[in-house]
C-alpha cells in the first residue's frame, strides 16, 4: 500500500513524456531547458507539410501541441493508457485528439467499440498520425468558422475552439489566451525554423490585452 501511494505521488508530480519520448536523445539534448520543444524540431517537415496541406499556419499546430502538453503530468498519460485498456472514449497523443473527433475526421461517425478505442490511441500516439489529425481538426474549424485569411482574433478563434470544439456561437476562451502566449514567445518559431515577424510578440501582447476580459472558461 505504501509503494502504490509512493508510485501515485511521483506519477502526480513526473512530468509526462507526451512530446519528448518522440524525440532522439541529440535533438532532446539541444533544449535542456524545456524538452517539450524537441518534438517540434524532430517533426518540422512533418508540421509544415500538413500546414500546406491544411492551409494552417505551422506555428499554430505547433503551438496548440505544445499548450496541450503544458505542464502534463505522467499521471495523465497512464489514465490516457488505462482508458484505451478498457475501450473507454478519451484524447490520446500529442495532440490530445479525442477518439470521436477522430473517427469523425475520418468519416466514421459509428459509435466507438473497444477496437475503436484501441486502434486510435494507438495511431493517436504515432507522432506524425497526430499531426496531420491535429492539422486537419484546426483546418475544420476554420472552415465551419468560414475564416479566410488567419490573423490574431482567427488564431485566437481557432484555439479556443479546439479543445472545446465548435459551436455556432464560438467564444475566445483561456485556452486561445495560452495558445496565443506561447505564439507570442520566439522558441516555436526557432523550433521550426521559421522567421517569425519582427514586430509579432509587440502585436500579439496587443490584441490579447484588448481580449482578456472577453474571455470565458
């Protein structure tokens, strides 16, 4: 009983592995002060070539990842694990992509069996499988949002609607604010090598001072 209370405790303060056991140790060993950053950079061509695809913005993708992944504890990826054992609907892999939004993505809207389940947390927790699903979920956002060009009240949209999905009368929430925090930072453009404008963290600050009291949980 004490060991499995020692174990709870130290898988409720280890952080998760989502992002970095994707990663080769060289790649891990260039960002020794946040080695989530390593997925982006081990996955570049990956996150791009689904941006063209998708017509998203690759540092958004990366962002959203990155945010899902944010302070994610080991714990959270046994219960992930647990919920895939006994076929029980849940959000899997880098991208926490929900099984149902999955299966949707993929024009199968049957109610989710145990092999359901099983199969798409394994193809969920495939580090380029979850970027494409993630790529394709932001670009049917975008579209039922019927957004054209994405600038930062898009973004901020787009962001707020993926974890809680898309409604008629979609809202900005504090999960867009987090995405839009970390697109405000250089480490995910340097990630994926990607010229960020020079003036982007000045007008990011910007408009998410003029959304912050918009904003609803």
């Amino acid at each position: 009983a004490i060991l499995g209370a020692a174990l709870a405790v130290g898988y409720s303060v280890t952080p998760s592995t989502n992002l970095t056991r994707h990663c080769t140790d060289e790649i891990k060993a260039q960002y020794p002060e946040d080695k989530n950053l390593c997925f982006f950079r081990q996955y570049e061509t990956k996150i791009k070539e689904e941006a063209r695809e998708n017509n998203i913005p690759p540092e958004l993708i990366a962002a959203v990842i990155y945010q899902e992944n944010n302070w994610r504890l080991t714990a959270q990826d046994i219960a992930d694990n647990l919920s895939s054992i006994i076929g029980r609907v849940h959000t899997a892999g880098p991208g926490q992509i929900r099984t149902t939004t999955a299966m949707r993505l993929d024009n199968n809207f049957d109610i989710p069996a145990t092999d359901d389940v099983q199969g798409y947390n394994q193809r969920l927790n495939n580090p380029k499988l979850t970027i494409t699903y993630v790529a394709r979920e932001l670009n049917h956002i975008k579209t039922l949002s019927e957004i054209g060009e994405i600038k930062y009240p898009q973004l901020d949209i787009i962001a707020s609607a993926y974890r809680s999905g898309y409604s008629t009368n979609q809202q900005i929430n504090n999960h867009g604010y987090d995405v839009l925090i970390i697109l405000r930072r250089d480490d995910i453009y340097q990630a994926l090598e990607l010229k960020a404008p020079r003036s982007h963290r000045k007008r990011t600050q910007e408009y998410l001072n003029s959304t912050t009291r918009q904003r609803v949980e």
